[in-house]
C-alpha cells in the first residue's frame, strides 16, 4: 500500500529560488503542453471546415506518452532553458496534464485550463531524485540538501529497515511555506488478534471533540476541541477583510503587491490551521486505532449538519469526515474493526444507565439527565458509552433500526491521504 509522509521544510535563499524556477518551469510546461494541443486542435478544426483531408494522425494526443514525444519534439523551441531544471519534473507536468485530459473525457472535469502564476504551486520528483540524508534533511537533486522542521524520522526508519520504498515526491509552495510530501511503498506487519477485545466508543462533540468510552462506562478517552483554532479564525477573517481591501487579481489586470503580501498572509494562517487539526486528528486515529480492537463512531451525515451555519464552523473545525476517514484505513492496517452506528441510532439520548429514551435532548443540555430512573452523566459521555455498547459482541438490536451493526471489517485500499499530498502527486510514474 501506498502511504504520505508530508513534512515543512525550511529552505535557503538559494533553494527557494531553485525551487521556485522548478515549480515554475512544471506550470510552464504543462501551460505550453496544453497551448500546443488547444493550437493543433484549433487548426485542424478549421481544415475540416474548409474542406481539407485531416487524419487522425494529425491530432496530438493526449495521453502521458503523446505529450512527452510533443514535450520532446517543442522543447528546444518552446523552453530554451528546460535543462537548468531536473527532466523528470517536465515528465510530471505531462503526467498530470495526460490526467487533467483523461478526468475531461471521462466527464469527471471540465476541459484542462491554464495554470496561473500564483502564491502556490508545486513540482513532482522522481525517487531516484531524492534521498533522505538523516532524520532532518532532505536532497533533492538540482536543488541540494534541504532542512527539514520536523524529524523525518518515522519515514527514514522505514526507509532503513526496508519495509518502505519511496516511489515519488512532491514540493508545494503555499504562500511562502514549502512542504515535501513523499508518496511511499509500506509494507507493514499486521499484529496477531488480541484478547479480550478491548472495546471503545467515540462520541464527536463541540466543546470536547473526542470523548471515548468502554461498554462498562468507563471513560477512556477526552480531546478538548483546540480553542485556538477559533482564535485564529478571528486572526483570519482580519487577514481577509485586509486583503479584500486591496487590489486581487481581476481579468487582465495583475494584482498588487500589496495584495500578494496580504494573501500570503492568509495562506499561512491557513496551512498552519490545517497543520495543527490534521496533527491532532492523526495522533488520535492512530492512538485508537493500535490500541483498540473495535472502535464505534456515529455515522453522522456531515453535509446535513454543515448546513447549520451557527455549527458549521465547529463541525468544520472539529473534522469529524477526516477523523472517520482516517479510522477506515487505520483500522485495516492495525487489524482493528470500526463500527459506524446507524445514523438514526439515539446515543444521545438513550439513558446509559437504564435503557428509557427520550424524545428531547437540545444541544446546550450539557448533562444527560434521565427521566425515568434520574441518572445525570456527561452529554457526550453518556454518548459514548452507548456506542461502544454497539460495539459488543452479539449485539444487533441495539439500534432498533435493524442496521448492520458489526459489519465485517472493510477492505479498503489505503491510499494516500488527500489531505497530505498533493492532488498532483503521481503514485508511479506509468510507462
Ligand atoms: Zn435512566
């Protein structure tokens, strides 16, 4: 299976500007690509028109191969500088425009368009172009030893003892920031079934984001909704109204540099949001995931729910497609089972301890408050514990709905995470 490693990476002056020409000459040859096509389509067009013979063979193609022979044949002429920059970026640029091509044909995307020169951008390597030197640095040929923030380390010992294999690597630049996505080959050991099953179900909240509990009502797990994600979100909407202010781009019209340095500004707050949720979502996915057996969420239908704008932004916050998301393919590679609770089962507001149900329970009660035998237990505690109780083994009423229950686990093909990588990371480079 194939798995991301995503990591910052903290360039020289002099490696920016190698990056950059890198990412520039990829957009620039794929905008070249397209023009070639778009003109040899246009022609053609108008020779049938005026009566002409046209053959197939007159048409360029579109696939990977097709565009690298035209890449090859215009080169020289269209990109007198194309060797400053290492060639199998140009390879990437045809690979992904023979992509954007085949999504338009299968009526998946509208017809390729031009890439625009922006804040953003990034250029694919092949592995043979990069090497992992140690834990925090990075070579990426043409552009030379990088630094890395984070340690590499999780990447680099899979790398050494030889259960994972680097098969591409992408560099993006998102205003200013530059990270390197590594697309791996991981081969992982599925560890023997543990016993007893240790069970736990998961109750997505607002004010704590995670709340997990045993079928014995035992609480085992409590993530509070970061709050400086919401403070942020202020700095954010300021970043905005500054740069909206200022003169964006507009057809034919270049934007100002001080809109540029305004965007950017947004951009950041942006990455380091997203940074700081996508950590949080992956340490407790993988935490769960190794060392639970069963684990039940709610199958909550997101979209429904992002509709509610007074919610939107925490549900958005709180990530709960991403968090589920995660769960499917962690829980296959650790050989744990992940249960999804009928939609429509009540784990609100079913009374943990005694079973009655009732028929109201708004959001800003806090405490679970029972009617029948006056149980009062945490909202989302009592949530949880009424999921992981799906959890149990022979349980198949509980949903009173008749939903599958225990579901065999999924075979999901793990792939690398959207989120992560980036669309344009080629898994291989196909022939
Ligand atoms: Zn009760």
């Amino acid at each position: 299976m194939t798995q991301a490693y995503v990591f910052a990476l903290d360039p020289t002056h002099s490696q920016v500007s190698l990056l950059r020409s890198h990412i520039g000459g990829t957009r620039f040859v794929y905008n070249a690509l397209l023009g070639l096509v778009k003109t040899n389509w246009d022609e053609n067009r108008a020779k049938v028109h005026a009566g002409e013979a046209v053959t197939r063979e007159d048409y360029l193609g579109t696939r990977h191969l097709d565009l690298q022979k035209t890449w090859y044949a215009n080169r020289d002429e269209v990109a007198t500088w194309w060797s400053e920059n290492g060639s199998s970026t140009y390879n990437y640029a045809c690979l992904n425009l023979s992509k954007a091509f085949a999504n338009h044909r299968a009526g998946r995307a509208k017809f390729p368009t031009f890439k625009k020169r922006g804040s953003s951008g990034s250029v694919s390597f092949l592995a043979s172009a990069i090497k992992l030197s140690d834990s925090h640095h990075v070579r990426v040929s043409r552009v030379g030893e990088n630094k890395t923030y984070e340690s590499t380390r999780k990447l680099y010992r899979h790398l050494e003892r030889g259960t994972g294999r680097i098969m591409a690597a992408t560099v993006t630049e998102r205003g200013g920031m530059y990270t390197i996505s590594f697309t791996v080959a991981v081969t992982r050991v599925v560890p023997a079934t543990r016993s007893p099953e240790k069970i736990i179900g998961i109750d997505v909240g607002l004010t704590t984001l995670y709340t997990g509990a045993g079928a014995d009502g035992e609480q085992l797990l409590n993530v509070e909704n970061p709050r400086h994600l919401i403070t942020v979100q202020k700095e954010l909407s300021h970043a905005q109204r500054v740069a909206s202010r200022r003169n964006g781009p507009k057809p034919g019209v270049a934007p100002s540099n001080r809109w540029k340095k305004a965007n950017s500004r947004v951009q950041k707050i942006h990455t380091s949001t997203a940074n700081v949720r996508r950590n949080l979502i992956h340490e407790t996915t993988s935490m769960l995931a190794k060392n639970y057996d069963v684990i039940v969420i709610e199958d909550l239908n997101v979209k429904g729910m992002v509709k509610n704008h007074s919610l939107a932004k925490h549900i958005s916050d709180a990530a709960w497609g991403e968090f589920s998301r995660q769960l499917e393919y962690k829980t296959t590679w650790y050989g744990s089972t992940l249960v999804k609770a009928d939609r429509f089962y009540p784990s609100s507001k079913t009374c943990a301890q005694c079973g009655a149900v009732k028929a109201k329970l708004s959001l800003t009660e806090r405490t679970f408050a029972c009617d029948s035998c006056g149980h009062q237990v945490d909202r989302d505690l009592n949530a949880a514990i009424n999921l992981a109780r799906l959890g149990l083994p022979g349980t198949s009423s509980g949903t009173g709905r008749g939903g599958e229950v225990r579901p065999q686990p999924q075979t999901l093909v793990a792939t690398a995470h959207p989120g992560e990588a980036s669309t344009e990371t080629p898994r291989a480079l196909g022939a």
